[in-house]
C-alpha cells in the first residue's frame, strides 16, 4: 500500500480539474483580474453587440408577423364586404327592382318596344351642302 503524503498548496491546484479551477474563477471573479481577459474584450463586446442585434430583430420579426396578421385579416374582411356589396348593387340594378321602385315615384314601364331612327342621308352634291351648311 501507499503512505499518506501531506501535499501543499501547490500541489493541491495542480490537482484540481481545469474546468472546476475557471468554474471557480469565474464565480470568485478573478478571470477578470487576468491580461489575457483583458485582451478578449473586445471580442467580448462584439458577441455581446451581436446578441443584442439578434434579439433586436426577433422582437421587430414577431411585431412585423403581428401587423401582417391584421392585415389580412382586415384584407378577408373586406374581401366579403366587397362581395356582399357587389350582390346587393346587382340585384339593385335588375330591370325588374327598378321597376318596382320607380312605381312608387309615379313612373311606368313602357309596353311600346324602342325604334331606331336612321338619318337618311341626303344625296346632293359637295357644292350645294358647302354653301348652304346642311
């Protein structure tokens, strides 16, 4: 068997897993206290900048998708009111609606079937419609 060894200090940090030690140090704060964190600093705002873009634009995306969303609801809806509208103005404009709403003003419908009138033309000659005007 082994005997038991007293290990000092600094024996015992060369013991310690990696991950626990920066684990520690970043919760005691003492990665801040090295110059290497000093030159990761700007890398570290970078990410940080970068992160405050993306969530920027995932609230602007999701407020962008929100407005479409009303507006094509309100495009649907006024989608039907054009229908709606349209029906009514052609069920408005049948000869037989009209009738029927004319009556009460005093108007009838005429029974005499329309004739077309001709013009008939005059045959006289270039000289005499100059001259006379007709």
């Amino acid at each position: 068997m082994t005997e038991n060894v007293l290990k000092t200090p600094d024996q015992e940090k060369k013991g310690k897993p990696k991950s626990q030690g920066v684990f520690q140090s970043i919760l005691d704060g003492s990665i801040l206290q090295g110059t290497k964190m000093i030159s990761l600093l700007p890398f570290l705002f970078f990410m940080t900048f970068l992160a405050f873009i993306l969530i920027f634009n995932t609230y602007y995306a999701e407020k962008k998708a929100r407005k479409i969303e009303v507006y094509r609801k309100e495009v649907v809806e006024l989608h039907l009111n054009h229908i709606s509208v349209k029906s009514e103005l052609m069920y408005l404009s049948n000869q037989s609606e009209i009738t029927r709403k004319l009556k009460s003003k005093g108007f009838e419908e005429s029974v005499v079937p329309p004739r077309i009138i001709k013009e008939q033309k005059r045959k006289r000659s270039i000289f005499f419609r100059t001259f006379t005007g007709k």
